[in-house]
C-alpha cells in the first residue's frame, strides 16, 4: 500500500508539479489556465513566506517566481530554497514584469535557472516552461 506521502511524490513526477509564486491575480490567473489545460498539477502561491510554505509540504518539479512579493520577495524566497539542500534541484524560473537588463542578472545571482518576461505570451509560455524541466 502506497503512503499518501508516496502517493503525492509520485503524482507530482508524473503530472509535473508546477508552484506558480505570483501576487497579481491575472498573471496568475492566466498562468494557471495555460499550465492546466497543458495537463500540469499546478499548486500556487501569493507571497515568498506562502511559497516557501507550500514547498515545505509539496514537491513541485518546477517553480515559476514572481520576483515583486509581499512578505518575502521573490530573491530572497529563490536564495532560501537553493540554500537548501532537499530543495536546490528545483528549477526556479523568475517572472519578471520589467525586461531589464539589471534584474535579469539579480535573478540569475539569486538562484533562478532562468526568467520568463511578463506579461505572460500565452502563445509561447508552454514552449518556454518546458525548457526548464
Ligand atoms: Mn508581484
């Protein structure tokens, strides 16, 4: 008999767990309809404090970050999850609203593997996503 533990181990490898971290409504809104219909468990959270929170129970394949959050900013919440050990495998992709150049190399210090621009393209955020997995 499979734990419940197992159980959601093996459901979030088989779906691909996606931990979408994003405090504004329609980037997340959109984000999640998109990840969805691609079939993807999606599992959210709405600030850095949350975020760290729901990877503490879940263990998602892949996290895609807001950078700009209440509580704990997205930097800082990248910085805590590669500090730790059980979790520095997860790729961290950052969402970033401002395409500049500065930030983008922030998010790289901080940890992430990558950044995908907002506002979300919904004709290529699946193609993107997928590069990071
Ligand atoms: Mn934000």
């Amino acid at each position: 008999m499979m734990s419940r533990e197992l159980w959601r181990k093996f459901k979030a490898f088989l779906m691909k767990q996606i931990l979408i971290v994003e405090d504004d409504e329609k980037s997340l809104y959109l984000a999640r309809f998109i990840l969805d219909k691609e079939g993807y468990d999606v599992i959210e959270a709405r600030d850095g404090l949350d975020a760290l929170d729901k990877i503490a129970k879940e263990t998602p394949a892949l996290i895609l970050m807001d950078m700009q959050l209440p509580k704990l900013d997205g930097y800082e919440a990248t910085r805590r999850i590669k500090a730790d050990e059980r979790l520095s495998k997860i790729p961290v992709i950052a969402l970033t609203a401002y395409a500049m150049r500065g930030d983008r190399e922030k998010t790289l210090d901080a940890g992430c593997s990558g950044y995908i621009e907002k506002p979300i393209d919904p004709t290529t955020f699946v193609e993107e996503v997928k590069k990071y997995f």
